[in-house]
C-alpha cells in the first residue's frame, strides 16, 4: 500500500505566506494612518493660516467702532467661492467701477459714498468719464434706508459701493492693492453738533482716528494719490468776523464736531509736512438740496410742516433771528471737483516725502447768511401750508462779572478754609478796637 503524500511543507509555507500578507497589511494601514494624519494635519495649518490674515486679534480692530463686525473680509470663502469681500467677482466690481472711461480720467477712492455730497459727487464724477469707487460703512447716525437707496441709485450709474469702515485697515490696503487711486474724496465722518453729546466717540472714530487710517494707508502707496477731504465751516466756532475767511482764527471751536474737524486739519498739515501727501481741504457750509440729510433744518422743517407740527425757531434777546450760510449741493459738488482738477500731485513714494507738496484750505460756500424765518418763509411759500412756529428766544446774562466772581471767591475761601487778607486784616483791627476801649 503506497504512503500518503507529505503536506507538511506546503502547510507550513500557506503559513508563511498568510504571515507576510499580515505584515504587509499592517504596514499598509500604518502608512496610510500617517498619511491621512499629515495630510489632516496640512489642512488644518492651511486653515489657521487664512483665519489669521482675515481674522486679526480683536485688539486691533476696537478702534473701528461697532460697524466693524459688517465690514469684516472673508478672504477664506473667497479663496474656495470665488466670491465676498477679496474674491475674484469682487475684485471685478472694484476694478470695473473704478477705471476711467476718458482719456487722462482720474481714478477716484470716494468715502462716505452713499451720504449726500458723497452721492453727488461720485455721480458727476462718473458721468464725466471718471473711474469712482465707494466707500461707506453705512452707520444708523440717520435712518440707513435713504443711504441704501442713494446706493441703488450709484449702482445704476455702474458705481459700486464696498460697505467697510475706515478704520478697517486690512480692507483700505486691500482696495489699494487692487486699485492705483490717483485720487481720494474723503468726505466721510461723523456728522451733526448735537449728536455729539449723546455718542461723542463716533466723532473721535470717524473724524480723527478714521482720518489718520486713511491717510497711514494713503502714505504708503505708490504712487501716492491726492487727497481732497471735507473739513467745515464749524472750525470758526467763536469767531465772530463776517464774512469768514481762510486766514480768519479757527482755534475756537463751540462745538466736539468742529474740534474734530479743526483736529482733521493739524492732521492734514503734518502728513503733507513729513510725507509728501498733496492735501486740499474744504470747509463746507450747510449744503442743502435733494437726496439731502434727514438731521439738516430744511429738511426737518419740510418734514413737520406737512404733517403739521410746530417748528422750533429761535431769535436772540434783541429779537433779530438766527443766521446761517446755505449751500446747494450741485455748487459743492462744482467746488469738490475743481479742487480735485487742480490738485497737484503727492510727492512722497513708499511713506517717504522727496519734496514739498501742495497744501490748501479753501472756504466752500455762501458768504451772505440768510435769516432762519426767511428759510421757513420760502418754504411754507413752496409747500403752501403755514408753518406753526415755535418762537425761543435764547437768554440774556444777567450777572456782570464782578458780581460772579464776588460769589466764587466767597465759595473758594469757604470751601478751602482760605482767609482773605482783607478779611484777616479787619478782624486784627477790630480786635486791636477792644483792647483799646478794654484798657481806656
């Protein structure tokens, strides 16, 4: 009977073969666990990386005040999408709205866009063949609604509005590397004297910190644009000369508006001095007109006329009416841009000045004040209703000046348990009087 075949070197080489395949699975996982791990781990740094250039530490970003959060980019979802704020469409719009349509046409950065004179402005600059983009951060300082429809009406003219803030300094250099601005119309700010007592840091914000934001960013391009910006005719404050004049005093100020803006014009004198920007400054005084402010005297008189309640008008003790100068808007808009025409060009390159530039202040308005009753007079002739007028008379003082300071002295020696000499002087005398009359 023949032996049964010896299997046990072909069951001990299935063994080793099943062993290697094993060991070569394992080895398999473990080179793909490390790299699906690396490859995570890549993404994950690219991620951190997008969110640190789009997202800076708060503490950069408190000063822009609470629009800042609207105007924040998104260069992350831009970079997948293509879209927002830093994205290939946006860029597009920007490009588009800016470049000029003329030969030699100036490409222009427009702030406050969507406000009144900004509105203005950027329509005749575009319909003359000008490059204009916006800027505007679209603040609740006035009902926002007449801001987005000025915005609809710029955007039909192919202007298009970036809703940002200026203090956002990543999004200014953002445009700026997009676009090369010959020009800056910087006409946004922090509006209203009033207002100022109920949010006094807006003002601070916008007009001053806002102000330097730009111009830091304005500093470092190259070339350097010229900057055209709105000062006002509050710098005046307590001068009483009439008609103003450019070399009149402005270091008065009645009001934390016209501070700001008396602040805005130091500001524009240094940065021409130590950086060779080409300012020209306007003052502006009370522009009227349609698509005008909500908070302006015409436009609320005409507001509580028609609906028929009483308008505050107010007269001094002597019974002579309030004054003021009135400018309709499509004379600013001609003084805005002559003086972009005829700015000359910044000198600096890179934030260094290499020579002189030019540096103006102009006064942009009427020099002959008109009565607020003739104001409300015209109006009620054009609306054909009677205004009820609310008549104030402001007070008179009534304490002369030695009678005043008579009780701030009396309150000070009290207050400080100070005696005067005179005082001190009467009670020795009189007590020399007693021991007189004693001793006799």
């Amino acid at each position: 009977m023949a032996s049964p075949p010896d299997t046990s070197k072909t069951i001990k080489l299935e063994r080793y073969n099943s062993y290697l395949r094993r060991v070569n699975s394992t080895k398999l996982l473990n080179a793909s666990s490390k790299l699906l791990f690396r490859a995570t781990l890549l993404v994950a740094l690219v991620l951190i990386f997008f969110f640190t250039i789009n997202y800076p530490p708060l503490s950069e970003h408190m000063g822009g005040g609470a629009h800042h959060v609207h105007t924040t980019h998104n260069f992350l979802s831009s970079a997948f999408y293509g879209g927002g704020v830093g994205g290939t469409a946006w860029e597009k719009q920007v490009r588009h709205s800016s470049t000029p349509k003329r030969p030699n046409g100036m490409s222009v950065l427009v702030t406050g866009a969507a406000g009144f004179v900004g509105t203005h402005c950027s329509l005749a600059l575009k319909k003359r063949g000008d490059g204009v983009l916006g800027l505007d951060n679209f603040n609740s300082y006035y009902d926002p609604s007449l801001k987005r429809a000025r915005q609809a009406l710029l955007k039909r003219h192919e202007v298009f509005v970036v809703e940002g803030d200026l203090n956002d300094e990543p999004l200014l250099t953002k445009l700026f590397d997009v676009v090369p601005f010959t020009h800056i119309l910087h006409l946004a700010a922090q509006a209203g004297v009033r207002y100022a007592m109920q949010n006094p840091q807006s003002y601070v914000s916008s007009n001053i910190a806002g102000f330097v934001n730009l111009l830091e960013v304005a500093k470092r391009a190259n070339p350097q644009p010229s900057i055209v910006w709105a000062s006002s005719s509050s710098v005046y404050g307590l001068n009483t000369e009439n008609p103003f004049s450019e070399l009149h005093r402005t270091d008065q100020p009645a009001s934390l508006y016209a501070a700001t803006k008396k602040a805005g014009e130091e500001i524009a004198h240094t940065y021409n001095h130590i950086y060779g920007l080409a300012l020209t400054g306007l003052r502006f005084f009370t522009v009227y007109g349609p698509w005008g402010r909500p908070d302006m005297a015409y436009f609320f008189f005409t507001k509580d006329i028609l609906q028929g309640k009483p308008i505050d008008v107010y007269k001094t003790v002597d019974d002579k009416e309030v004054a003021r100068d009135f400018t309709y808007i499509d004379d600013v808009v001609k003084g805005c841009l002559g003086a972009l025409d005829t700015a000359e060009k910044s000198t600096g390159s890179g934030g260094k000045k290499k020579g002189p530039a030019q540096l103006r202040i102009y006064n942009l308005g009427n020099t002959s004040p008109v009565p607020v009753g003739k104001l409300v007079s015209i109006l009620e002739g054009l609306l054909g209703t009677k205004a009820k007028k609310h008549v104030i008379k402001m007070p008179r003082p009534t304490t002369d000046l030695a009678s005043g300071l008579r009780k701030f002295v009396k309150w000070y020696v009290s207050y400080y348990g100070i005696e005067t000499r005179v005082k001190r002087e009467m009670d020795i005398n009189k007590k020399i009087s007693q021991q007189t009359e004693e001793s006799g």
